[in-house]
C-alpha cells in the first residue's frame, strides 16, 4: 500500500511571538494525531530558508481522507483555523499532499 503525506509550509510573520508561534503548531498537531496522523514540525533550512513545514505522514490515501474529513468537522480544529488566522502569527505558503510510488 502506497504512503500518503501532507505538507504544509508557513512563515512567521515579521514579529511574531515565537513562543506562541510554536504554541500554535503544538495544538494544530495535536489535533491532526487525534484523528491518525504521524505528524513532524521542520524548519527549512535550504531553499526557501525562513519557512517551516508541518508534515502529516498516514499509511495511504484513503487513511488521509478520513482523517482530514475527520479533522475538518471536529470544533476544535475550526476554533484553531479561525484564531490561527486572526492570531498574524503566520502566512500560509504552499500546500503538498503526495501519494508513495512503490517501485517494486
């Protein structure tokens, strides 16, 4: 079965409170290991230096769509959507959601 994982790259906004920066990621992964992800926080360090990359890892596709479907309906995560956003911690980038190609 092929691996699927979401990637989500932000910056800190100039100024931002790092402390509450990192607080903020803390809950929103929190959130996402509620509901099956294996999650990592990344700080890049090549390329586009300065972003930061959470990454959600779930053993296939399918595991994914439940869990953001999961996600995407529970209160707490459209709390932290709406105080994430008026909080100016962060900007948004890009978003990836890759699939595993298996060559064996």
């Amino acid at each position: 079965m092929a691996r699927c994982v979401a990637q989500y790259v932000f910056k800190a906004n100039p100024g931002a409170d790092m402390a509450k920066f990192r607080a903020n990621v803390k809950t929103v992964i929190v959130l996402w290991k509620k509901y099956g992800a294996e999650t990592s926080f990344w700080s890049v360090t090549g390329g586009e230096v300065g972003n930061f990359v959470v990454s959600c890892m779930f053993p296939s596709a399918k595991a994914y769509g439940e869990c953001i479907d999961n996600l995407a309906a529970d209160p707490e995560f459209q709390a932290w959507t709406a105080s994430n956003v008026s909080s100016g911690l962060s900007s948004w980038v890009r978003s990836n959601i890759s699939r595993e190609v298996l060559l064996d």
